[in-house]
C-alpha cells in the first residue's frame, strides 16, 4: 500500500464515490443490502470507469461487516485507522455503517483502446461529439491516473478539454444534466491553443490559423462560437480529420475489450455484416467509419455492445453524418 492509493481512497469518500464490487462467488450469493463477507477476499472500490480505463482500488485479504448499500446516493461519512496488522475503514450511509478490514490496499488498472467508441446520445455533428467524449475521457485518465498511464501523445491531446470551440460548450456528447461543467468554461489555455494552431499550420488552413490568433488575444464565447462553426464546415475537414488519426496513434497499443468466445464471435459476425454494408456505400463513393460501443468488462454496466457505421454527408457546406446501429 502507497501514500498515492490511500489519497485516492480519500479523493473518491470526499466526492461521496463508494461503489463496492465483489467476487463472483460472494455475487451469487442470495445476500440482501447486509452482506458479511468472510475474511480472505479481494473487494474493489470503483475508482475511474470510462471507455479508455476500467480501475479500482482493491482492498487485500479483507473482511466485511455491516450494511452496504449499493443504490445509496448521498452524503458519506468515513474514517480510516489502524488495528494491529489490520487497516480499518468505517463508512456511513446515512444511517447504516458499513466496515472493511484489510491488509493493504493496491490500484488495478486496466487501459483500452477507445479512438473508435461511439455513443451517440446527442444528434447534430455526431463527429465533433465523439471527438469531445474522447478527449474528456482521456484528460480524466490523465488527472485521476497520472502521466504514466498516457502516452506521450495522449498528454499532447489531453489539453484540449481546454479548446472551448471543441469542449462540451460547443459539442457536448452527453445531455446536460450529466455535463460537470467547469469553472469559467470559456476560458482557453495556452497549451489548447498552440496545439490548435500546430495542426492548423500541418492542415495549411489559413483562415482557421487566422480566426484562431484572434481568438488568443480575445477569449471569449464569441470567437469560441465562430471557431466551432469553422469546425464543421467542409473547407475546414482537415482540422476534424487530422484530430480524429492523431487519437487513433495514441491510442493504438491499447487492446480492445474481450467479453469471451460466445460475445467474440457474435461480434465478428457482426462487423463482417457491417463491413459489407461500409463496403456497398463505397462503391457509391460514400465514406463510412465503423465505431463501437462496449459496456465495461468488470462492472458490467447497462450498455448493450453495439457497432455503429457512421456515414459522411456534406449539406450546405457542411459536414453532417447519419448513423446506423447494429447490435450483436
């Protein structure tokens, strides 16, 4: 057990965080919200869960003992001491208390490939979306993990949850009731708009370098607004393009997610189905980009595991995309 594990314990308590997972044995158990769980078993605590990162805090060689909640949303009251050989964690909610008693506590990290997730819960330039999901996955594997848990060019792009035009202020991926929304969400760093202006320079898009020096001696809601407009139109594609290849480099050497045989095989018949279909608009001269949604492998969520083609259309000077679902 690290200084580093016990101050993630006390970051997640402080922000009221306390889902516990348990073995599969102590799981088919007919137990109810009072679970005595025998000395000797690894229990995690959830720590960071999105499409990039499943981790968890485990709790050693432990043992349990009062009420535990899985459902309760609310307020936490916690304390950690120790007795003996034994660390003890005693958590309330509301008016139950639960007690964990373990040896030491380590991270679990498992880190995915996530440039080709789609979840497509907010219409209108699903691409811009997907792009801002990504990248606000990427910046909390970067905040709650660490740098050693990115790659060199995932630290590069982490920046640009700090891009307003491209953030959830301009492209949400989520409904609003799930934004966090930041502390002057306008405002734009400097690290943001170098990066910006970097690939602008390797797109040769003049006029988007042009709008974007404006925008660094005038931050403000407006120039933002103008940028993301720029974004999406068809003269400006490069910029979206180049983001879009630069996130699949950096995120290459991640696996994707392994469910097991039965769920492997219902997926590669599936994307052999939809490979067809890629290959059918082809030939019509239509691109289309084959995406995936996945629920988690550990904490299975409520996600169905789904591909989707997302299917490149220009109206009006504009890059619009129409979307086709396929679930296994």
């Amino acid at each position: 057990m690290t200084e580093n594990t016990l101050k993630k314990l006390a970051q997640l308590l402080e922000q009221d965080q306390f889902e516990l997972i348990f073995s599969e044995k102590i799981q088919k158990e007919d137990l109810t919200s009072k679970r005595e769980v025998p000395q000797g078993q690894d229990i995690c605590l959830v720590y960071l869960m999105n499409d990039a990162v499943e981790s968890f805090l485990v709790f050693r060689d432990a043992r349990m003992t009062g009420e535990y909640h899985a459902d309760y949303e609310g307020e936490l009251e916690a304390s950690l001491n120790k007795q003996g050989e034994e660390f003890v964690l005693v958590v309330r909610q509301r008016d139950t208390v639960v007690t964990l008693f373990f040896e030491t506590l380590d991270l679990e990290v498992h880190l995915y490939e996530y440039a080709y997730t789609g979840h497509f819960w907010v219409e209108g330039y699903e691409y811009l979306r997907q792009l801002e999901y990504r990248f606000a996955i990427l910046r909390d594997k970067y905040d709650y993990l660490g740098a050693e848990y990115c790659t060199d060019e995932e630290k590069k792009l982490a920046v640009l949850t700090e891009f307003p035009p491209l953030n959830y202020c301009c492209y949400p991926a989520v409904p609003e009731k799930y934004i966090v929304p930041r502390e002057n969400p306008w405002d734009v760093s400097k690290e943001a708009i170098e990066l910006m202006e970097e690939l602008a320079a390797e797109c040769g898009d003049v006029s988007f370098a042009k709008l974007l020096s404006i925008y660094r001696k005038h931050p403000s809601k407006f120039w933002a607004k103008r940028l993301a407009i720029m974004l999406h139109r068809t003269k400006h594609r490069n910029i979206a393009d180049l983001l879009t290849e630069r996130l699949r480099q950096a995120s290459a050497g991640y696996p994707r997610r392994f469910f097991g045989e039965d769920v492997e095989q219902r997926y590669q018949k599936t994307l052999e189905k939809v490979k067809k279909r890629q290959a059918e608009l082809e030939k019509q001269g239509i691109r289309a980009e084959i995406m995936r949604e996945e629920p988690f492998t550990i904490a299975r969520d409520s996600l169905d595991y789904k591909l989707y083609l997302m299917i490149w259309k220009e109206r009006k000077r504009n890059r619009v995309t129409e979307i086709e679902e396929y679930k296994l």
